[in-house]
C-alpha cells in the first residue's frame, strides 16, 4: 500500500474532472516549490544526485530523521520546469517521513495518476526517474 497522504493526493486529483482545473491545481503546487535548504544541499549539486533523463536538471537529496525515516527535496534547475517543481512539492509533501516499505509500493507510473495520459516520452521519462530515484534513495535508509 502506498503512503496515505500521496494516496489521499491522488485521489483529489481523481475528483478534478476539468483538465484545465487540474493543470491549475498542479501549477499551484509548483509555486509552492522551495529548493532544497542550503544544510541539505547547495549549488553547485553534485551530478550523482542528479536525476537521468530529467530535461529539468532536477537533483534529489534526502535527510535523515531520528525515526530513521527520511525527508525528501529535490533542486529543479529549470524554471521553465512546472511539472518537476510540481512533483518535487508532491513527493516532498507526501513521502517524506513515510517508511521505506510504504515508498517501495509506489509504482514510477504513478505520474499518470496525477498528470494525466498526456505527457510527451521525455517528460513521462524524467517525472519517473524521479520517482524511482526517491525510492532507490529511500531502500538506502538506515535501520
């Protein structure tokens, strides 16, 4: 089962019907985009952190919690970059301080779920590769 609040974020997005409002909605989390803060990371990032095949250079990091759960952020280089800074806020928001186990479950296509069918190749490309870089960054948390 994948975490709550991004299952509960899903199924908002679900009761948007109207495309344009969802677009909007989605344009409203991407303002809500903070990069990560400068104790976590700081330009210039380093490219193993970098996401492949993101065509908005987005670079994850993670913090460690005293649960042993982690905080996720992520820098979008691009600030053309809507749809990264949009799923940067949504994963920040809905899977930091959820357990490896729970990330595990949330499969890469899940950017259809809140995206929609429309994406173009390179950007269903990168939206997944960070996804799946979360969750590699997750499977590393300590015990």
């Amino acid at each position: 089962m994948i975490p709550e609040k991004l299952q509960d974020l899903i199924e908002t997005l679900s009761l948007i019907e109207d495309r344009n409002e969802r677009i909007q909605y989605l344009i409203s989390l991407s303002e809500s985009f903070r990069p990560p803060p400068t104790e976590i990371a700081s330009k210039p990032y380093p490219e193993e952190r970098r996401v492949p095949g993101c065509e908005s250079a987005a670079f994850e990091f993670s913090a460690l919690r005293a649960d042993g759960t982690k905080d996720f952020y992520f820098a979008v280089e691009n600030p053309q970059g809507v749809s990264a800074m949009a799923l940067a806020e949504i994963l920040h928001e809905t899977l930091s301080g959820a357990r490896a186990e729970e990330i595990a479950q949330v499969p890469e296509d899940v950017i259809y779920e809140i995206f929609g069918n429309e994406l173009s190749m390179g950007k269903s490309m990168g939206l997944m590769g960070m996804v799946r870089m979360l969750k590699a960054d997750s499977a590393r948390m300590q015990p």
